[in-house]
C-alpha cells in the first residue's frame, strides 16, 4: 500500500462523464460543458473551496480539447516559470501545435507583476489559462486579467455526491476492493469532510487502514481521524476548519482561543489579507452598532497588513482579534438586511410613495412626484414622522437594537422619535 498515490489521485476521473460534482456547469447542456465541446474555450477562473474538483476539471478540459497541459502552483512558482511556460507555447505556436492549457492553482496568490506576465500570454492566445482560486477573484485577481477570464463558481459537493464518490472508490479502486469495506453509518464521514471531496477520500482511506476490516461507524470514524486532522493545512485540507474556529472563537468573546487560531494560521502561511479581509466582515456583522469603532480598526488593520506584511503584520493582526474577540457583540444589522431581502422576495418591487420620488421632470411635479415630502432639517429634532415604507409595509421593524450599552442608546432614541409606530 506504500507505493500506492493517495485514493484522491487514484480515483481522479479523466473524462466529463466520470467527473463528480458542478452539474450547473459541466452536466449535459451546462454552459462549460457547450464551451468545452465546441473547443471555443476562452480563458477562465474556477472559484470554490478545497476539494470540489477544480485541478481535476482542468485537466479534463485540457484531455478533452487535446491540447498539452502546463500546470503551475502559486505558492512555488515564480515570474521566471510563467516565462518558461510562455516560451515553450511559442514554440508549439511555430510548430503549428495545439496550443496549450496553462492552470496555475491558487492564483490569488500570485502578486500583481506575476499576474502581470501572465497577460500577454493571454491576450495573444498563446495559452489558455485556467486558474484555481479559493477566494472572490474580484479581490485577488488583477482587473486586466480578470476582463479576460470568464469566471466559474464551483460549489460543495452535495450529500449525494459525496455518496457517490465514497461508494465509486469502495468499488472501484483496485486497492479497495481487496478490503470487502462495510460502512453502516455515514455522518461522520460527511461531516468532517465538509463537501471537499478530496477530504472525503482521505478521510475514507485513513478510517479503512485503521480498523482493520471493521465495519465503519461514526465513532470508529471520530476516534481515529481527529487526532490525525489536528494541524492546520495551507494547501486547503484544514483551512475552512481553522478559519471557522477562529471566527467562532472572536464572536463568542474569547480573545485567547481567537489568537490561538491566528498563531496556527500564521504559522501554516495563511494569507495575511486573508485573514484581514474576515476581520473587516466580522467586525460588521458580528460587533456592528455595539461598538462602531470595530468596524474601523478592522479596516485600519486591513489597509496596514497590505503595506507591511510578514513578519511583522502578525502583531497589527493580534491587536484587532484580541479588541474584536474583545468587544460588544452584536448581529442585528446583518439581521436586518437578511430579513429586508427576505421580504423584497415575498413582496416583490412595491412602488415608491409619491412624496419620497424625484420630481426631475415638469410632468412628475404635475403628478405629484415629491409634492408632499417634509424635508427633515425643517423640523424640530431634525425629525418628521412621515412615512418612508411603501404603502404596504407600513410599520415594519426590521432593525432591532441589541442588547448592549450602544445599541440601547439607539433602541431609546428610535423610541423616542417613532413613539409606537415601530414599538420600539
């Protein structure tokens, strides 16, 4: 079993049809699927977590189009490999060849001048690239490379996917197949693999050498994975985990497990601005109007890490997680816009009130456009009490003030001004 490559690599599919997971883009009559059979694939970013398939469809696409597959990681790679590459397709260019497919796995972490060299390249078709990236492209990617990409939202794997995948590798993989595997429960398995496929697998091979021809539970699962899944991965096998225990331990107040989690991200090369960029979120939806300073030293720390960097952002990181694990907690205004949604999906676009419309034209004013509008500053506490709900919503609350010294003071003058309209 030694010389065997990891069942992820084993269980690698080589063709669309094998391929697990993405229906909404590559299942019968999805939108890569037509561009890949019509071999006019233009440049694209694939964005989704660890393990959905993003290397793997790649490479598929590369199969499919017969075209040679140039492959290149961020983290080792540097300008002097994306010109090799760039030669060796001019080459097959002179050639008359098929050009090739250059994928570069996580290119949110290629700077600009990288992503720059990249540029020509593409633009006079010399390759077509692929990217893989973990996080939003519309912050990570360089414009000018990102109006050259169509970009591919790779989701989780579902829980039928999941089973699908486990159930293929029990039967298929010649190593398996040895070993008459018998799962009797599943949830575990699932749970730890979080929609990663690849974790899936690895967790699945790591449980069958442990147990030795047992069947497989929950509990033999739990006992004998994580031990073994203790130690963040920045290649992607433990990140969403980390991250989501760092994040956990700033909302629930405990400053000391919070910067234990940025210690263990730090020390397994997590993305300074990364790790920033959640602060500036959670500053907003977890601490929002309990203490509005948050927000602002969020974004401070934010600007700071990308000036200066490792080693010394570390210290500019600890300050804000320990004041934001720190600080009042509050998520009512990320409660009011989730409810606000809701309820435009439920009510669809009601019409604005008259008195609150722009009267930009002679007609509007003649119609009424704006004709009744109390213009705040008029009044007394800089306050009218006229309506700003389209008819319908009348007295909707969808903000509530938290529980908190801040929000308490806005819950009093909300009170104050609105009397019982909004039962404040």
């Amino acid at each position: 079993m030694a010389t065997l490559p990891p069942l992820a690599e084993r269980m690698r599919p080589s063709t669309l049809d094998e391929y697990v997971g993405q229906q909404h883009l590559v299942g019968k009559g999805a939108i890569l699927r037509k561009a890949i059979e019509s071999g006019n694939l233009p440049s694209l970013i694939l964005w989704g977590p660890p393990g959905v398939g993003k290397t793997t469809l790649a490479y598929i696409i590369s199969q499919q189009l017969q075209r040679p597959f140039f492959s290149l990681s961020a983290i080792n790679s540097g300008v002097k490999d994306i010109r090799d590459v760039i030669e060796k397709a001019a080459k097959l260019k002179e050639s008359n060849e098929n050009l090739p497919v250059l994928f570069i796995d996580e290119i949110h972490r290629f700077s600009k001048s990288q992503q720059d060299s990249l540029l020509g390249a593409v633009e006079r078709g010399l390759v077509t690239l692929i990217g893989a990236t973990t996080e939003n492209p519309s912050f990570e990617v360089i414009s000018a490379l990102l109006s050259r990409c169509q970009v591919y939202i790779l989701k989780n794997l579902t829980y039928q996917e999941l089973l699908d995948l486990m159930n293929r590798a029990i039967k298929q993989d010649t190593y398996l197949k040895t070993k008459n595997v018998v799962v009797r429960e599943y949830e575990a398995i699932f749970r730890l693999s979080g929609g990663d496929g690849r974790k899936l697998l690895n967790v699945l091979e790591l449980v069958i050498n442990a147990v030795a021809g047992q069947p497989i539970t929950n509990e033999l699962v739990l006992e004998n994975v994580q031990q073994n899944m203790a130690l963040y991965d920045k290649a992607g096998e433990n990140h969403y985990d980390v991250i989501s225990a760092f994040i956990k331990s700033i909302r629930g107040s405990d400053p000391n497990a919070a910067v234990y989690w940025l210690a263990r991200m730090i020390a397994g090369g997590e993305d300074p601005l990364f790790i920033a960029r959640r602060l500036l979120i959670l500053a907003s939806e977890d601490i929002g109007n309990a203490n509005p300073n948050a927000l602002l030293l969020a974004n401070n720390c934010f600007q700071a890490v990308n000036v200066i960097g490792y080693p010394e952002a570390r210290i500019i990181l600890s300050q804000t997680v320990t004041y934001l694990a720190s600080s009042a907690k509050s998520n009512s205004s990320y409660e009011a816009i989730n409810m606000a949604q809701e309820l435009i999906s439920q009510t669809g676009d009601l019409p604005v009130p008259l008195h609150l419309r722009n009267a930009t034209t002679k007609l509007m004013k003649n119609i009424g456009y704006g004709e009744e509008y109390q213009y705040s500053h008029g009044y007394q506490q800089n306050f009218s009490p006229q309506e700003y709900f389209p008819d319908k919503l009348s007295e909707t609350i969808l903000y509530k003030p938290g529980n908190n010294t801040a929000e308490q003071k806005i819950r009093e003058r909300l009170k104050f001004l609105w009397g019982k309209k909004y039962n404040y």
